[in-house]
C-alpha cells in the first residue's frame, strides 16, 4: 500500500488549523512540542500563545528570570519541562548565539528534549527525513502490522522506528508526522477509532484480526502511588492589615521543584491530628505553642501519584511570625498571586483563603 501517500492525501483535506502550524519557525515548534508533551492541545493552545507575548523569541526567554517562565507554566504540571525549556534557551543564546540545532541529533541534546521532540523539530523546521514517534504515530503503526512487541519496551519501539522509516516519505518529512499525530487524534483514537471510515480499513492487519482493541500491546501499567501532605497554612492577621502567610520553595529531586507552597510536613500515612500535633518537626514549626484544629482537605491527581493534602491553618501571634522569618517566606496574596507554584496550592488558595483575609477572633 502507499502508505504515506494516503496519509498525506487525508492531511492535506483534514489537517487541524493549529497556531504554530502557521510557520516554520524553529522556536515556535519548539516550544509548542514541549507543551504539548504532556498535554491536550486545547489546553496547550492558550498556553502557547501566554508563552509567545511573554516570550516571543529564544534571546527573551534566555534572559527571562526562572520564577517568571514558572508562573506562565503554572497549572500544566511536569515543571520540569518550563525549567529544561528555560535551560536550554540560555544554552542556545550563549553557546550558539541564538541559533537553533537544525538535527535532530543535535536537538536531543539539549535538556527536555527527547528523540520524539528532536525529530519533530527537525523534520517540521529543517525537512530531515525522520519519523517523529508520539503515541499517535505508535499506536497507528502497530495496529496497521498488528505488532507484538510492547510499545514501551526497547524491542517494540526499534520495530515500530524501522516500520515507520519504511513508511516515511523524504520529500515531505515534516507534514508526514503531523500528519500521523492528526490521524491518531481524530481517526486511529486510543478509544473508539473510526475503523468504517479509515483509508486503511483495507490493508489494517488488527482490523483484518478483529483485534483492534488488543493494539498496541503494553506492559503492564506503573501503580499510582498515593503520597499524604500536610500543609500549615501559618498566617497573621490583624485588624487594619492585610493577611501576610509563610510559604517556602521546594527543593530536592521531587515534584514541584523550585515552587512555592506553604510550610509541608509529608507523612507515610494519614496520621490522626494528635499524632500530627506530637510530631517532633511539628512542634519545632509551632514552637509548641499553637494548636491547630481546623482542616481543609484537597485530594489532587498526578500521572503517577496521589496527593492527599490535608492543610493546617494556624493564626500567628506577631512574635510567632517574627521568628519563622528568615526560615520561610512571608507574603500577602498578591505577592503570592504571582509566584510560581504547583496547581494543589493553588486549588486551596482559591476554595479557602478568602476566609482568612478577613478578622475572626474565633478563628
Ligand atoms: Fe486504526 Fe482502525 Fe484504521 Fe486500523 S482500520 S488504522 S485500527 S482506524
């Protein structure tokens, strides 16, 4: 069958209208293929165009403060990916003075930038001839050979890289794989694909099988592991001022890194609030003077985790605050509004902190 052929004949008639599709330009792609990683490209787009006003060319972002490029990527989740994206953007301003790798080869050593972004970018901006495997392109592969091989293993993914290279048109590399990325949106889905008004009904050999839904194989899922937080909303508020609270920014090799939430105390398992109060890094956070016995509750979902975060409001003598100064961060929130910071602090600021902007003797 002429695969490719087909493929970009359906593209040329059903290609999504998408803001960065409009050029060629190298950052542009660049940027909305890190976006895109891990997310839906409704909830991408408007991200991609925050990020452009922001930052329209890589010379802006490089000289960007690492907060600034947090704030705009809050609420994507997978920080990491803002923080390699920054990286890399000061790597190209000062190792190559703004111009970008023009292979894929030399695109994948940059930091974020996996085989599938390095070939995307390359064969969208510079027309080299190599196939762009996102999980669309995978699953349409394997189903159309029917392959056994899981798709997340070494093994099944080479076999699927030398089915694509067969399938894979010189001449027009670029539209080839987004095409395959379309197709796999909107004809060949995870779920429910169009098989009665697919232009491969004919050659697909998991439909010939009646075995669509058994492709692509994968092992078995990564378990959700459920991690439990407990937050100390430790705040100050006095009549005639404005509500001032501690946060802190994470560190270490973990989620959320460099972002700012409150005070964190992270148990093995949900403890009881008296377990909690008796717990030795409690009582040095609250100088065993407070008590805390109001809580808020948020369970929020990650790709791998759970969080369970139960947060802690404390209200704060004036001596209380003056000592957690220097340890952690105090701010109003409006400083806070524009810190970087992950989406579960965000949820509690919007669902709960209003009513501790106001004095409540009985708080
Ligand atoms: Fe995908 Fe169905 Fe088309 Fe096969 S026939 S490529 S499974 S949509």
């Amino acid at each position: 069958m002429d695969f490719s052929a087909r493929l970009l004949s359906w593209y040329e008639q059903n290609s999504r209208s998408l803001p960065w599709r409009e050029s060629n330009d190298p950052y542009q792609i660049w940027i909305s293929e890190v976006i895109l990683q891990q997310t839906r490209i409704e909830q991408g787009k408007s991200y991609f165009y925050r990020f452009m006003e922001a930052f329209p060319d890589v010379n802006i972002l490089a000289a960007a403060s690492e907060d600034h490029v947090m704030r705009l990527w809050q609420g994507l989740g997978y920080y990491s990916r803002a923080r390699h994206l920054h990286q890399s953007a000061r790597y190209i301003v000062d190792h190559h003075r703004g111009r970008f790798p023009q292979t894929s080869a030399a695109w994948l050593k940059l930091k974020g930038v996996g085989h599938y972004t390095a070939a995307a970018i390359a064969s969208i901006a510079f027309n080299e001839a190599v196939p762009a495997l996102d999980g669309n392109a995978l699953r349409i592969l394997a189903r159309l050979f029917a392959v056994n091989e899981s798709i997340d293993s070494a093994k099944g993914k080479s076999v699927l890289y030398e089915l694509a290279l067969m399938v894979l048109p010189e001449d027009r590399p670029g539209d080839f794989n987004q095409a395959m990325m379309d197709f796999g949106s909107v004809v060949c889905k995870p779920v429910s694909p169009q098989c009665k008004a697919c232009i491969f009904q004919s050659d697909c050999e998991a439909l010939r099988k009646n075995a669509v839904q058994d492709y692509p194989v994968r092992k078995t899922k990564k378990p959700v592991k459920t991690r439990f937080f407990n937050y100390f909303f430790l705040y100050r508020q006095e009549a005639g001022e404005e509500m001032a609270f501690f946060v802190k920014r994470r560190t270490g090799n973990d989620i959320w890194r460099h972002m700012y939430e409150f005070p964190l105390l992270e148990t093995a398992i949900e403890t009881t609030t008296h377990e909690l109060a008796d717990h030795q890094a409690v009582k040095q956070l609250l100088n065993n003077n407070n008590t805390f016995n109001s809580v808020h509750r948020i369970k929020h979902r990650l790709t791998h985790q759970l969080i369970v975060a139960r947060f802690f409001p404390v209200r704060l003598s004036r001596d209380e605050q003056d000592r957690l100064i220097g340890t952690y961060r105090c701010v109003n929130r409006e400083a806070f509004e524009g810190m970087a910071k992950p989406r579960l602090i965000e949820r509690f600021c919007n669902q709960f902190i209003e009513q501790y902007s106001t004095v409540n003797d009985k708080q």
